[in-house]
C-alpha cells in the first residue's frame, strides 16, 4: 500500500514538473518572439531588461496571487 502511494506521488511530480517546463518554454517563445533580440542577451541581461520594462509607466501590474488569462475571459 505505502509503495502504491509512492508511486503515486512520484506520478503527480512528475506530471507537475513537466507542466512546468512546458510553460516555462511557451512563456520563453513567446517572450523570443515579441522580443527577438533577447534570444541573444544572458538570463541577468533579460532579467534587467524585464524589470526595467515591468517599471514603465502605463505597464499595468499583475495581481499577486493568480495571473488572469484573457483567452477564457
């Protein structure tokens, strides 16, 4: 029985993990896309590009707890 739910858990890590490196790939292409230049920048150079574009005026901030997806609004 112990062994089952060992099983189990390793599944649903499993299945966690690889969702999140699927959308941490999407999220990258996207980012690539509409960005082409950083593809060549380190990650330090597009993290300080990031937050310098997250501190523009008019860019509006993200609630904390869960992004929305305007695709199922």
């Amino acid at each position: 029985m112990e062994n089952r739910q060992k099983i189990l858990l390793n599944k649903k890590t499993d299945a966690e993990r690889r969702a999140r490196t699927r959308r941490l790939i999407e999220h990258g292409a996207i980012l690539e896309s509409i960005f082409p230049a950083l593809a060549g920048l380190s990650s330090e150079e597009v993290k300080v590009f990031l937050l310098a574009v997250s501190r523009l005026p008019g860019v509006p901030k993200l609630p904390q707890d869960k992004p929305q997806n305007p695709d199922t609004e």
